[in-house]
C-alpha cells in the first residue's frame, strides 16, 4: 500500500497529466494557457486558465464525448443555449468563449470558457474559516432572488438548484450555474407527460416533486429549492431536509411546518398521490416551528423563509414577491438587473426532432459559431454542403444572426488571426465524408402544464 508521500506525489503527477493534456483535442483556436486543475466531474474537467490576449483569469470546462448519445447531447446542447439567452442577467454565469473546433465533421468534445468564480456556496458553508455575518447572508440571498427572478420571467425553470450551484467570488458577488436540468415552458406546447421523481437533488426538492406521479409543476418547485438555501445559510452550514428516501424527506418536510393543508390535497387529481399525503396528515404529532429552528435569525428572514416553505406550490412566494418583502428593503436601490423576455421555442426546435450524430454536430456548430461571428456564413454554408449536411437552411440562419450578435460583443474582441486560414485548411484538406449514423432509441408562478412539458423528459 503506497505511503502518504507516494500518494501525494501521485496525485501531484496525475493533476499535471490532465493539466498537460487538457487542450489536446483538435482546436482551430486556442488562446488560453491553462494554470491549475480546479475539479472533475462525471462529464469533464474544469481547468483554470489565463486567456493569452486579455491576461484574464477564467474557467475552462471540457465536457467529454458530449456527443456520444442522443441524452448527453441534448442535455449540453440545451445547456448551452440556456447560459448564452441568459447571459444578460448579472448574477447568471457568463460565458465567455466556446472554442471552435478544429475538425468540424468529427469533434466529440466541447470546451467552454466561463468567467471564474473561486468557490461555490457549498464550500462556502462547509469551511471552518468563514463565518457568513447576517448581512452575507442578506445579500446572498438578494443576489441570488435576482436571478431567479429574471430566470422565471423568461420562463426558465431551473430545477437543480442547491449550493453546489451558486457560484460565489471575492466580492461577494454571486452566480447561478449549472443549467443540465434546467426547462424552458413555451405556449402551445405538444400534448405530453412526465415523470417528476428526477428532478433536483433530493434534499432542496419540493413536496410536489417527491412522489413518484405525474403531475403539473410551476417555478414554485425553484422557490422551495431557494428555501431550502436560505435555511441553510440561517442554519450555519446545517441542512435543513437531510431525507435519507422519499418518506424520510416528507417526514422531515412536516416535522418542521406541519401536515400537509387539506386544501393542497384537495388539488391533487391523483387517488393515490392523495393517500400517500393522508398519511402525514396527524394534527397531533409535534412539530419545530421555523421561529424556534432559526432563533437567532431575525424575524424578518424567518417571514421569508415561510412564504418560500409553504407546502401548498399555490401558496408559495414568487421570487418576485420576495424580492419586495422589507427584509430586502436596504437592497430595494439596486433593482431587480436586466429585464428578461421568453425565450425563443425555435431555439430548441433540435429536441423535437430525432437527429443523427452528424445532425446533432451541426447543432452544436451553430451554437458555438454564436462565439464566432467571424466565421462567415458564406463559407459555413461551403462547408455544410461539402460535408453532406441536410439541414442548408438552419446554417443561412445562423449568417442571418451574426451581425446583431456581434453589436453584443464584448468591444474588445477581435477576430482569431490563424482562424480562418485554420478553417480554410480544414476544408479543402479532402472530401471523405463522415458516415452518417444514428443515435440509439432511447400568475403568482410561471406554470408549465402537462401539454408544454414531456418532449424535454422523454429521452
């Protein structure tokens, strides 16, 4: 068994490895040097890097084989889809630059490059060095109502919200991240179903996404997710509904506020969904009110928390409502930040529709090209036809778009000096075309209905 040092000295070796190889996909561009490992996940690694032309810090994730299966690429299609129409918002992350592929008709890899954040929420409350003050907790929270607020107005549904999630740097300014659960409700959707139990982590998921049934949900189920957040931050690091299952998670829901109200029963149109809330309807058994659970906390916060804890997904507040709510009051001058729209439903037209590996590439293109304007739609239209792409008026789209996007460029971007000699190189290097396979088969709140909802959840 290897000693302490040895396997220090592994790991040392191991993160220099990853740090080495990072970059050693096929690029058409590259302008950024990588610093340090700062994680990995079970679909990438982030690196930190400098970017060689601003000397900017930022954050590099590679997300690997992104394009392996149908499910993994729509999930980090749709990702980035969501980052870039959000990215207006101040306490959204922002990405920065997705790099350009150097072989177009074959990449299986995508990096992206977003602002760096140096910790998260999480880590934040599990360090045993910072004590977060009751004006911390304040603006946090503020921060991160804001988002939310202009997420739902653009009728986004985060659905995996928890610390982990909430990105946090030296100013104390914060970030919303993590998009890969993350639904856009749009009207006259199709007639579809779902199952909700996959939906947010277990602790920070709303009584309405417990039980395994079908239902209608609305961004209440975010609010609660914010709830949950809150009580944390109140609680010193403690987590609020630690459920070890579902029966535990409802047991706990109600040890704190309460049986389920009759009224919130009453909606359910599900027989059995209502015989399982029956169960926990004992007007009897002991509970701790939040006032008692957050003692410390000022009264105003504990008024908050109970309006974003209230079983009823009807009663719950908006995070617009809290906003406004006099705990908020010294905040009020900052505003709510930019004004969101609905998104656009032709945006995510590509998970309406089965596509091929090579279809989903192209798919994939067209958003990173966003980053690109450069790159002209004369020759990504040469490019599509030579490559033998089927869908030649999706590609005269993206022309259409480049020039109000690059209106929204940062003034200080210029255009790759090698990239277009790169991608001109690229496609005039041969005329092998890549074998075209398949994937294998596989009001107070923003509503989403069962008629908006089951395209996004099927797959």
């Amino acid at each position: 068994m290897p000693t302490p040092d040895e396997q220090a000295v592994a790991q040392r070796r191991r993160r220099d490895t990853i740090k080495a190889q990072f970059f050693n996909a096929p690029l058409a561009a590259n302008r950024y040097r990588v610093t340090n490992l700062i994680g990995e996940g079970a679909y990438g690694i982030v690196c930190s890097a400098i970017d060689s032309r601003t000397k900017e810090a930022v954050a590099v994730k590679r997300i690997l084989r992104c394009l392996d299966t149908f499910p993994m690429a729509t999930r980090i299609l749709r990702e980035l889809k969501f980052l870039r129409l959000l990215s207006n918002h101040d306490n959204i992350i922002q990405v920065r630059d997705v790099l350009l592929p150097g072989k177009l008709d074959k990449f299986n890899d995508t990096f992206v490059v977003f602002e760096l954040m140096p910790t998260d929420l999480n880590r934040l409350l599990r360090s045993k060095t910072n004590t977060l003050s009751p004006d911390h907790v304040k603006y946090f929270m503020f921060q991160l109502l804001r988002g939310i607020h202009f997420m739902h107005t653009a009728r986004v549904f985060h659905r995996d919200l928890k610390p982990n999630n909430i990105l946090i740097n030296s100013k104390c300014e914060l970030r919303i991240c993590d998009f890969g659960l993350a639904r856009a409700a749009f009207e006259n959707g199709p007639e579809t179903r779902f199952w909700t139990d996959y939906v947010a982590t277990r602790w920070y998921r709303a009584p309405e996404l417990i039980m395994e049934y079908l239902t209608d949900y609305s961004t209440a189920i975010d609010m609660w997710s914010v709830g949950c957040i809150f009580a944390e931050l109140l609680g010193n690091g403690k987590v609020l509904f630690p459920g070890k299952n579902s029966k535990h998670q409802f047991e706990l829901i109600t040890d704190v506020i309460g049986p389920p109200p009759a009224q919130a029963i009453d909606k359910l149109r599900n027989p059995q969904a209502k015989r399982v809330l029956m169960q926990f309807q004992n007007p009897n058994k002991p509970t701790r009110p939040l006032e008692q659970v957050f003692y410390n906390a000022h009264p105003l916060a504990v008024d908050v928390l109970r309006g974003m804890l209230a079983f009823d997904p009807d009663e719950r507040i908006s995070a617009y409502d809290a906003l406004h709510h006099a705990y908020f009051s010294e905040y009020r001058h900052l505003g709510l930040g930019a004004q969101a729209q609905p998104l656009p439903a032709w945006e995510f037209e590509f998970e309406r529709k089965p596509l091929t590996p090579q279809e989903m590439r192209e798919e994939f293109l067209r958003e990173i090209l966003h980053y690109h304007p450069e790159y002209s739609a004369e020759t990504l239209r040469w490019w599509s036809i030579g490559r033998g792409f089927k869908t030649k008026s999706a590609v005269d789209r993206v022309g259409m778009q480049m020039s109000g996007f690059q209106q929204q460029r940062d003034a200080g971007r210029s255009r790759y000096d090698t990239l277009e000699e790169k991608v001109m190189e690229h496609l005039t290097g041969g005329n092998e075309r890549t074998r075209v396979g398949g994937y294998a088969p596989h009001r107070q709140h923003v509503t989403m209905s069962e008629s908006e909802l089951g395209q996004y959840n099927r797959r």
